[in-house]
C-alpha cells in the first residue's frame, strides 16, 4: 500500500484509528496574508488558462507551486519546500509514496527534514477524492517528526487550486474544516492559513 491507496476519509481513519472532529470555520481566527505583487500577477496571469487546460498538472503548476513559493519566500530560510518528494516512514501500513507538495520548518532543502508541518494534495476537480490520502500523508509526517523527537500538530491542503479544503493532525485527532475557500478572491486567507503553522508570536519563522 501507499498514500495513494487511501480513497476514502473514512478509510484513512480506520486505518490510523483516528478521531474526526469537523468544524466551519476552523481557521476563521487566522490573519489573512496579502500576496504579493508577483503572486497576484501570476494568478492573474495564469488562472484561466490553469483552468481552461483542466488537468491537475495544469492547476498544480500555474495556481497551487505560485501561492506555495511566495510562503516560501516571505519565510526562507527557515522553511524548505518540496514538490514530488517521497516521505516513506512505513510501508506495511502504507504510509510511503510521493506527497505533491511539503513543507517544513527546516533550512534543509537538500531532502526532507523533521519537522513537517505542511502537506499539500493537488487534485483535479474533487476535494472529497483527496482526504483519505492527505490524512495518510498527515499521519506519515507525524511519525516522520516523531522519529526525529519531534512532537507537533500538522497540517494538510486538499485542493484544486482553485479550491482549498484544510486540517490538521494533533495526536489521534484529526480536524477538518468543513469551510471551502476559493482563489482568487480569499488568496489572502488561503495564504494566511497556510503560513499559520510557520508563525510564532505574531512574527514568522
């Protein structure tokens, strides 16, 4: 088995033995973040076509790699981005395969460093399709840190890249939200949400 093979939320949960909590408005509490001048240019640029190609390469190029690397950029050197990366922590349990994309509060961009805290799961048109493995990968980055004597919550995207579903990882309790946010009109609260686990203090990483 792989990350992959989890298709369903539910069977992700089984799996792991977790619990589920669902909320509206889970991140309803985080600051919004303004993008950039070079981020709005390119969603401006980019999203129709992103959208009119239809493929989730397409929108995972043109939208989601876009809005990842102006975080990555406002938060570096403290934060190292992934994409296509492989996080094999257990294989009999399935929790090995490639993530789309991963972020860490690491200044390692060589290869995957503990501690992950971001996983980021680009689908083509159907979030629901993208919780069953996104919450693998959650669980996988989990044990990925602890491994390291790394202990914190995690937190997981499921999107489009014009829709964005997210959760987070504490223990055995996974929270989703239940809230969807779009690009581009909330950008600034997607990106807000996303940089949340790299800021402490009000001040990023």
């Amino acid at each position: 088995m792989a990350y992959s093979d989890f298709k369903t939320l539910n069977h992700a949960l089984t799996a792991f033995n977790l619990n589920l909590v669902n909320h509206f408005g889970l991140f309803a509490s985080v600051e919004p973040i303004a993008p950039s001048a070079k981020l709005a240019e390119q969603i401006s640029d980019n999203f129709d076509l992103a959208l009119a190609i239809s493929t989730e390469k397409a929108r995972s190029e043109l939208i989601v790699t876009p809005i990842l690397l102006d975080i990555y950029h406002r938060c570096r050197p403290n934060l190292s981005l992934f994409s296509g990366s492989a996080l094999s922590v257990d294989a009999t349990q399935g929790l090995n395969g490639e993530c789309d994309f991963i972020l860490s509060a690491s200044t390692n961009q060589l290869e995957v460093s503990a501690p992950v805290l971001t996983i980021v799961e680009a689908k083509n048109n159907d979030i629901k399709s993208g919780l069953g493995q996104c919450t693998a990968q959650l669980v996988g980055a989990q044990r990925f840190n602890e491994s390291q004597q790394k202990t914190m919550m995690v937190y997981g995207a499921v999107t489009t890249g014009s829709d964005w579903r997210f959760m987070r990882l504490q223990s055995n309790q996974l929270e989703v939200d239940l809230t969807e946010y779009f690009v581009p009109p909330q950008i600034a609260t997607v990106l807000g949400i996303l940089s949340q686990p790299f800021i402490f203090n009000g001040k990023q990483i």
